[in-house]
C-alpha cells in the first residue's frame, strides 16, 4: 500500500517508480538543491556530490530500486525533503529523512517522524523501525529518543542505531 498523509505543515506522499516523464524530470531538477554539503554531512557517501541532473537522477533511481521513498513537501506545495524506508524481512524498515537547511530547527522532522510512525503503524506489517545516526549528529540522535527510539549498541563505525517496536492495537 502506497504511505502518504498529511501533518499540519507537511504532505508526504510516496513516490512511484512509474511517475510521468514530467514529473520525474521535476523532481530530479529539484535534488541537487535539497542534497547539498551541509544537508548529507552525516549521510553514507552515495548522498554525497550530487550536483547535476544526471548525478541526481542515477540517486533517484538508487532510492526507488532500494527502498520506499516519499517525497516531503511544505505547506506551499514546495519539495523540501525526503523520507525513506527500507524495509528488511518484511518487518524492519531502517529509515532515513532529509529535509533543506532552511526548514531545519522548526520543528518539521519531530513532525514529519512522528506522522510517518502513526501512518505505518496503521497501514504496514513492520514491527519495527531502525534509524542509523552518526553520532555527532546531535539533532537526530536528540530527536530519535524523543519519539521513542531506543539506543542499541554502538559500533564502531560512529553510528549509532536506534529502534522504536510499532506498538499494535488488540
């Protein structure tokens, strides 16, 4: 089943391998802006130097072949970020968000989290949720605990993993 809902700020909808030429050409256009230095700092290195359409799109198409991805947008119907899951066993979906250095410090990630958990929990199998963290990524690691993500062992990589178990109604 596709996920996309709506938060009081946020509409998250889920993009489709299957969009229209146009569309997909948008989108693409709009990557290199969301996926700058500052913004994929702590993200694995495939995030990293996308800063042309063909860099953006060959991204594009790694995100759809391995996982769920959603598109994030503003109230204003502007693309200012992006959720994705990929979900392992059928029932462990390890995420990971971005959204643009303006909208950062707003509130918008606690938001746009704590939806998607709500959504899933409702429309998904997955027992659980795993988010990866660098730990000096401070933010995320704050904001993870807060939802009620719990701190798994450390490895020695620098990330840290968190899971939350999706409660279930009886």
């Amino acid at each position: 089943m596709t996920i996309s809902f709506a938060t009081q700020r946020l509409r998250v909808v889920e993009v489709s391998g299957e969009l229209a030429l146009t569309e997909r050409s948008v989108l693409i256009q709009q990557i290199p802006n969301i996926l700058t230095p500052l913004v994929v700092e702590n993200l694995p290195p495939y995030f990293h130097g996308i800063n042309s359409c063909e860099l953006a799109g060959a991204w594009f198409d790694r995100m759809l072949l391995e996982s769920r991805l959603l598109q994030v947008k503003s109230e204003t119907d502007e693309l200012i970020g992006f959720l994705f899951a990929y979900v392992e066993n059928e029932s462990d979906a390890h995420i990971g968000y971005i959204l643009t250095e303006e909208y950062w410090g707003k509130g918008l990630a606690s938001e746009l989290l704590q939806s998607f958990i709500e959504e899933v929990a409702k429309i998904e199998s997955w027992s659980k949720l795993v988010g990866g963290v660098e730990t000096s990524n401070v933010a995320s690691v704050n904001l993870l605990k807060k939802l009620g993500f719990v701190e798994q062992p450390v490895n020695e990589s620098g990330v840290a993993f968190y899971e939350y178990t999706i409660p279930r109604s009886q």
